[in-house]
C-alpha cells in the first residue's frame, strides 16, 4: 500500500498549527500572570526539550533506527515505494537553480510563510492597539486561526487525494488548486482583515479565514517539492 505523501505532509503541518494554538494563549496567560520575560525561559526550556526528544527518537531512515520492529519497518519500507533512489548522486545544483518550476515553487512557498508569519508576528499587537483586548484575550485569539488551519489542511488533503484516486483532476492540476488556495486566498483574506477598520467581528473573520487558507499548502507547494525531485526533497 503506497503512502500518499500528501498525509504525511499534513501530519507535520498539524504540529506546528497545534504548537502555534496552544503557545499564543499560554504566553498570553504567562505575561499577564508574571511577566513577559518569563515566556522566552518558558519557550527555551521546552525547545530543548524537543530538541532532545528529537535527537533521541528520529534517525534518518527505518533501517538505522534501533528500536523500529522489523515488520514496522518493512511496512514503511516497501510503501515509500520505487521513487527514492538508494544511492544518491550528486546533487544537481546548477539543474536545481535554473528551474523554472524549481522558482515557483520558492515563490508559492516565500508568499504563503510571508502571509502567515506577518499574521502570526502582528495579530497580537494588532488586536492589542487597535481593538484594545487585554493580553489573555489576544493570545487567546490569536491561537485559535491555527486550529481552523489545521483543519482545512486535513479537509483539503481528503479532497486532493479523492481528485487523485478518480482521476478527476491531474497531479499537477491538484497541486496548481491547493497553491492558489493557499497564496491568493490568504492574500485576498489579508487585504480584507485590513479594511475592517474597528469591526472587531469582521477582524476575527478575516484573520481566522486568512490564517486557514494556509492549510492548503500541505497540498500544494510543499507536496509539490517531493514531486519535482523526491531524491532531493
């Protein structure tokens, strides 16, 4: 059974939309509780957490991973599939850099992080000076676009992988929709979220619809990279 690599992919952007849910309102919490010097500890510390776990329990392949059972790994083993070559050759930088494809790529994914850090980074500050919410409500508010985001990635990721199986779209038709969703549709939602004005509704509306446009990218351009070159992703 091949692994569709769309699921895997949503099930990495999942953690960072559940990290960014659940970090917006417990700093918010943290600053108005003790300060906000406390977050940047509270953050270091369970960043090398993770660091540790990760250092620990990933290894690069089924077969270096010391603790993996030998029928998980031969599952994993024979969905990945003929696509990845064993030995590697060089990596083709000059074919990489000249691309045209390659540089569209890069610039369906520059455009969806842009949108989505400028939402991450200012939404606080945002709902903070212009709608004058307290730090809870702001953290509280700003988390929660992450779980809608979330969601839609999972919606989007059925949905591309039903327009694969019944050959209703082509995989490069799939891929062409999710980027226009994730890019355009963010962008059209950010122009909105600035005309709002003070509608404290229509900010909420906005920003949440903004933020969940960027699921699609689990569709899009990052499924997009293990199409182009699944040797060098």
């Amino acid at each position: 059974m091949k692994i569709e690599i769309v699921q895997k992919l949503y099930n990495n952007l999942k953690g960072s939309s559940v990290g960014a849910a659940l970090t917006y309102p417990v700093c918010g919490f943290i600053i108005d509780r003790w300060g906000w010097e406390l977050v940047f500890y509270v953050c270091g510390v369970m960043g090398s957490l993770w660091f540790t776990a990760w250092w620990i329990l990933v290894y690069d392949s089924p077969a270096e991973h010391p603790r993996i059972s030998a029928n998980e790994k031969e599952y994993i083993t024979s969905s990945l599939g003929q696509s990845v070559a064993k030995n590697q050759a060089p990596v083709p930088w000059i074919k990489i850099v000249t691309n045209v494809t390659v540089w569209m790529n890069i610039l369906a994914q520059w455009g969806g992080v842009w949108g989505l850090f400028t939402l991450m980074t200012h939404a606080p500050t945002y709902f903070k000076f212009i709608h004058g919410w307290n730090i809870r409500a702001t953290g509280l508010l700003s988390g929660m676009p992450h779980l809608f985001r979330m969601l839609w990635a999972f919606i989007f990721s059925q949905l591309g992988d039903y327009l694969l199986r019944s050959n209703k779209m082509t995989r490069s038709n799939v891929r062409k929709l999710a980027t226009a969703v994730c890019c355009i549709g963010q962008g059209v939602f950010m122009v909105a979220l600035a005309y709002s004005g003070c509608n404290y509704t229509s900010a909420i509306v906005f920003l949440t619809l903004a933020v969940t446009s960027h699921g699609a990218v689990s569709t899009g351009p990052l499924a997009s990279v293990v199409d182009i070159s699944p040797n060098y992703a």
